[in-house]
C-alpha cells in the first residue's frame, strides 16, 4: 500500500508527490484541506506545497476514513483530540510547574512588601 511507504527527507512535497504517499488521489488532498482547517499548505507560485507533518496528517485521516471507518466529523474530532492530547503536560511535570508558579508568586509577594517598605 504506498501510505506505508517511506516519507523522504524534504522539505517539501507537490500535491502530486504527498497524493501519492497517502495512497489517494490529489483532489481528495485539496478535499481534506477544506474540511481539516488545520491543514495549510504554502502556496508559491500556484503550486501547494506541503511539509512533512501534513503528509503524516493526511496518513492519519485516511488511516481514520478508510481504515477505521470515521465519517469526516468523526476524524475531525478524533484528530483535534490527538492533536490535543500531544500538546498536554505530562503528569509529572505538571506538578513541578505548580510548585514554581507557587514559588514565583511567593517572591512576587516579597519584592512588593520590600518595594513598600523602602
């Protein structure tokens, strides 16, 4: 199946190169563009030029649609989920971050009070 083929080293993929490393047709890129708002291509001179990361998310939505049979709304908010959950805080440091915030309000509260005084 080519959406198991090797994703190159580049910078950037043509539509026709990125089509063809998904396994769909180019259309079906410039569909998902529409319906997945966080997917934008650069554009130079009327071409759309995709990067790697967009070639790995359309993988994903066809892994969703085809494979896994999600409807569009469904991959959707499979994806912002994924996409979200990517960007949270481990557990671990999440406690590490509270007690900094705590400490930095603390010294907030001191440089106020010595501020006051003199």
């Amino acid at each position: 199946m080519a959406s198991t083929e090797e994703i190159p080293d580049k910078l950037y993929f043509r539509i026709g190169e990125a089509s063809r490393l998904v396994g769909v047709k180019p259309h079906v890129l410039r569909y998902w563009e529409k319906e997945f708002a966080f997917i934008k291509p650069e554009k130079h001179s009327g071409q759309r030029l995709y990067r790697r990361r967009e070639v790995e998310l359309f993988r994903r939505i066809r892994q969703l649609l085809h494979e896994e049979r999600y409807t569009i709304e469904g991959t959707r908010k499979r994806l912002q989920e994924e996409l979200f959950s990517a960007t949270k805080t481990p557990p671990d440091m999440r406690g590490c971050l509270l007690e900094l915030k705590s400490k930095l309000l603390d010294l907030q509260t001191m440089i106020r009070t010595q501020y006051r005084r003199g």
